[in-house]
C-alpha cells in the first residue's frame, strides 16, 4: 500500500508542478528579502501574477509547453497591458481643465504602482530563465488546436475585461487616434508583408504601436514646453491629455502582442518569432517613456 502511494505521488508530481513550487518559492523569496513587502506586493500585482500563470498552466498541460517559455514571453507584455490599465484611468481623470488636479502623493501612488507592475513582470521573466533547461521532459505539442487557442484567448480578454471594468470603465476603452494608428498598421503589416505569417505581423504591429505612440506623444508633449505664460513647462491638463495618448497606444500595442503569441502557438510560428528580444524592444521603449514624463529634473529647471 505504501509503495502503491508513492508510485501515485510521483505520478501527481510532474515537471510543471516542480516549475510552479519553485516559482512560488521564488516570490517567498522575495517577499523575505525586502523590508517593506507591502511596498512591492499590491493588488495591481496579482492581476499580472494571476492571468501569466494561468495561462502557463493551460499551456503546460494540456500541450506540454515549457511554464518557463511562457513567463518568459508573456510576462513583460502582460505587465505592460496592466500598466497601461492602470495609466488610462490615472492620467485620463486630469484631462479637462474643471478637473482637480492630484498632489505629489496621487502621483506618487500611481508611478509607484506603475513601476511595481513592471517589476512584476521582470521577476515572471527571471523565474522563466531559472526555470529553463537545454531539453524539456515532454517535446511541445505544436500547433495548439483551434479550442485551446480560443480558451487562451477568452482567459486573456476576461482578465482584460475585469482590468478595464474596474478601473476607467468601458465608456472610455476607445480612444480614436490610438485605435486608429493600432488598426492601421495592423492592416498595414498583414496587407503589405503577406509572404510573413499572420502572428508575427500582429506582433511587429503591436510592438509599432508602442514605440511610435511613446514617440508622437513625448514629441507633441516637448512641442507645448513654454506655450502657456501661467505655467513655467506646460499646463498639467495638457500634459495629462498629451500622455494619454501614448497610454492607450501601449494597452492596445501590448495587448495586440500578448495576442500574436497566442496565435503563433496556433499558427506554429512561435519558434520563428523571436519574442524574447521582442520584449526588450518594448521594455526599452516603455524605459524611454519613463524617463521622457516622469524623470528627475532636468535642464529645463535650470533656463
């Protein structure tokens, strides 16, 4: 009986279970290693911990694909979709000039939150580099069927749709110049490259749409420097309008891209996508975004 308990045991205790344990283990870790863990560990958190790892689960077993693949791939993006959530509702509040404006502390709170989301999704990229080894124990069952494809899909828009719910409201999902320049090179690239599969075009669009809403937005933002002789830099309503815009850009572009990769596992394009640098290419620009709105001061506090 007791060998018989065993055999079952061993059997329950498959690699995805051992790569979920670990990864439990390392946010334990963590959670020990800082002295304020309710600094790091927000609710906001656990939307980006919840829908990374729920989708590496289904993908692990029902078609054998590496949990460590998927939080590789999707953890920076999926933060990146949270992040921008959460950046909607903040930024979109301040837009009209009868809005009372936040204090240091609002902003405060909301650049805090923002920058734990993305920390959330470098650590769900880190656990997928502890976890990855040179040959898997079971080879991936590629392409997916069209029914797993669909279920990814649903977890990931459900998750999405709760974000969106929770926060800014579905009257303000739309932003007609973000959808605009998102669809538009959507279209572009699937018109124009067709010799190029379908999800790696959806992902070169996503991750353009990211990269040049930061750019025309941070462009038009330096363009008002100076414009209102009440303010030293530029009226905050117009910021938070001008921002706005590159906020949307970066929810549609990632959760455009967060799309691509579920269908390239459908598509049977995932090996052939390089995600992996994909990911730095968005985390590069999200950094310059960063950097270009919310940084230290600068030279223009000094003329």
């Amino acid at each position: 009986m007791l060998l018989k308990s065993k055999s079952i045991w061993k059997k329950l205790w498959t690699d995805t279970d051992k790569e979920v344990s670990i990864s439990l283990s390392v946010v334990i870790l963590l959670y020990f290693s800082v002295s304020e863990p309710s600094v790091f560990f927000l609710p906001i958190v656990g939307m980006t911990v919840s829908t990374t790892m729920v989708i590496a689960w289904y993908l692990s077993y029902k078609n054998y694909y590496p949990v460590s693949d998927s939080f590789i791939t999707l953890g920076m993006p999926i933060s990146f979709v949270v992040t921008a959530i959460g950046l909607v509702s903040y930024f979109s509040s301040f837009t009209d000039v009868t809005d009372e404006l936040p204090d240091v502390r609002g902003i405060g709170a909301a650049t805090h939150a923002m920058l734990v989301t993305i920390l959330c999704g470098l650590v769900l990229g880190l656990m997928g580099f502890i976890l990855k080894k040179d040959k898997a124990s079971k080879s991936p069952n590629l392409p997916i069927p069209l029914r797993s494809f669909l279920a990814l899909l649903f977890i990931f828009l459900l998750y999405v749709t709760y974000g969106v719910y929770e926060t800014f409201g579905f009257s303000r999902l739309i932003s007609i110049y973000p959808a605009t320049l998102t669809i538009g090179l959507a279209f572009l690239f699937l018109v124009i490259r067709r010799q190029t599969g379908t999800a790696e075009n959806l992902s070169d669009a996503g991750l353009a749409t990211v990269i040049m809403g930061i750019i025309i937005s941070t462009t038009e933002l330096y363009s008002n420097f100076g414009s209102s002789d009440n303010h030293q830099f530029l009226e905050p309503h117009l910021f938070f309008q001008i921002t706005t815009y590159a906020n949307y850009c970066l929810f549609y572009g990632a959760s455009l891209y967060v799309i691509s990769f579920l269908l390239s596992l459908k598509t049977n394009e995932a090996e052939n996508i390089n995600f992996k640098l994909r990911n730095w290419h968005m985390l590069e620009a999200f950094s310059f975004y960063v950097f270009m709105t919310l940084a230290a001061p600068s030279v223009f506090e000094l003329v």
